[in-house]
C-alpha cells in the first residue's frame, strides 16, 4: 500500500517501457501521474485518457524534452501548482547509443548525460524544497545494471548511470533526517523497445545477426536467461514508494536475473 501523502506522481520518460509501466502501477494505487515524454500526441493523448478511465485518478501530460533545463524546472512548477504537491518523482527515462569509444558522436555523449543524468538531479533539486517543507517524499530512479558494472561500447550510458548511482547515495545522505527517501532500481534487461532498438548498432559494433546479439550479449549476461519484464520493474518502484520502505534509501537495488552478482 502507498504512505497516504503519496498522491502525486510524476514519472519521467513515461510515454513507453518501464516508465509507462511505472506511471500505470502508480495509479494502481489510486496515485495522480503526471506522464513525460516524446512520442505521437494522439498516442500520447489515448495512454492518458486510458490510465485515468481504468483507475480513476488525474493524469496529466508534459511533453518537457529533458535536455532542455528550463522546461524540467517549469515541468515540475507545472505539475506541483495543477495537482498541489509532487510526492513521488520517478527519475526514468533514459536513451542508449551504442558505439566505440573513439567514433562515440559528442552530441550522442552530450544527450545521454543530459537525459540520463543531469535531468535526473535537476528534476530533484526542484522538488526536494516542498518535499521538506512536507517532511514526506520518494524519489526512486530507473538506473541500470550498468550503474553497477559496465559493457564495451556503451561508455556514455555506463558513465551516465554510475553517476545516478552516486548521486542517489549522496542525495540520500542529505535528505535522510526530512523523511524523504531516494532509490535507484538497476534492471538488466527489461523487453523494451530501448533496447530492440539497440540491436542493429550492437549487430554492427559486435558482427553478430539479431538472435546472436540476444542470446550471446544480452542474455548472456543475465543467468535466468529470460528477459525482465516492466511490471516486475514497476512493482519495485511502487514497493519504495510504500511505508514498508521508509529505511530503505540511499540504495542500487538490482534487478537483473543475476548478472551482478557473477
Ligand atoms: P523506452 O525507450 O521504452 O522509454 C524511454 C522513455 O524516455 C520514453 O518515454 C521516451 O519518450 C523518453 N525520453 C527519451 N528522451 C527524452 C527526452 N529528451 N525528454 C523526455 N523524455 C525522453 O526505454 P526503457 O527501456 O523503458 O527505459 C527507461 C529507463 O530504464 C531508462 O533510463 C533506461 O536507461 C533504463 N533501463 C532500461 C533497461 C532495459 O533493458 N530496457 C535496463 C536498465 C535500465
């Protein structure tokens, strides 16, 4: 069950994948949601008007590209004056270039930083002052197995997520006497279409066909041999939002078949 003062989410990069999974479990719990990303309107505009029909709560849609800070900084002054408080914040969307290190595109390095890393902070510093002020809140990020250990040709994603990981310690340390808590969730992977997009690169950057690069690379790496799916990902991220996880903070919770612990 959520803390009763969760009654506001707004979960970044939910258009698709694990953030949309995340925002739709959230409202499961009778949470508004306010949903983010990119995507077709009228796409967008069906997801939003579903989630409300199905479980009865408000959901509004901010389309604030997340490189950009200023739009993060008005999403979030949106989001808090439209539904009065952001409770929850998910920290998720996250995109993936795939690439050696020296033919790794600046802009691609610039983005990844910017959306997987930096949007994350400051989405967080604009909402931790009214988390105080109400002495509750929960901040939980979609990390990645690659916060923990790394994979060739992903330097930027893998810098960018060990950095959410350090980042959620170091936030945690400083918010833990406000009765705000921050997780980060580290999922190897999850069916999404992140990462069936990142098949053909990987094909190139490895020689390897489809099936090759999702039994030999991906799963490879993972010991159940069987993909996460985004609800096990969701049910997580609604567990740290709950009251049974008010000591849990400051914490890289992995969720990836194993692979981290070989
Ligand atoms: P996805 O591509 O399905 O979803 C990404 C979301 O982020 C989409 O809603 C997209 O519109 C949004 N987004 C992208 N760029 C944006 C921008 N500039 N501004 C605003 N929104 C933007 O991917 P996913 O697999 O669901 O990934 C979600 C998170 O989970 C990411 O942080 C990813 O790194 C992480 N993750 C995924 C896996 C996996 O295997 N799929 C594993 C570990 C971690």
């Amino acid at each position: 069950m959520p803390h009763p003062h969760a009654r506001h989410a707004l979960v970044t990069g939910s258009t698709s994948g694990i953030g949309l999974a995340i925002a739709r479990a959230l409202a499961g719990q009778g949470i508004d949601i306010t949903l983010n990303g990119f995507g077709d309107a009228a796409q967008i505009e069906g997801v939003r008007a579903g989630i409300a029909t199905e479980y009865g709560v408000r959901v509004r849609f901010d389309g604030a590209d997340l490189r950009d800070g200023a739009a993060i900084t008005a999403m979030v002054a949106q989001a808090a004056s439209e539904f009065g408080t952001i409770d929850v914040l998910v920290n998720n969307a996250g995109i993936q270039h795939v690439s050696p290190v020296e033919e790794f595109p600046l802009e691609k390095w610039n983005d990844i930083l910017a959306i997987n890393l930096s949007a994350a902070f400051l989405a967080t510093r604009a909402v931790v002052p009214a988390m105080k002020a109400r002495r509750w809140g929960r901040i939980v990020n979609t990390a990645s197995a690659h916060a923990l250990v790394a994979s060739p040709f992903k330097s930027a994603y893998v810098a960018a997520k060990h950095g959410v990981a350090g980042f959620t310690k170091s936030v945690a340390l400083e918010l833990a006497t406000h009765g705000i808590t921050i997780n980060s969730i580290c999922p190897g992977y999850v069916w999404t279409p992140l990462v069936e997009q990142q098949i053909p690169d990987t094909m190139r950057a490895r020689g390897l066909t489809a099936e090759q690069v999702k039994r030999d690379v991906m799963l490879a790496a993972q010991p159940t041999r069987e993909f996460i799916t985004v609800d096990q990902v969701a049910a997580l991220a609604v567990f740290l939002c709950s009251d049974a996880a008010s000591q849990i903070t400051g914490s890289n919770i992995a969720m990836d078949g194993g692979w981290t612990a070989q």
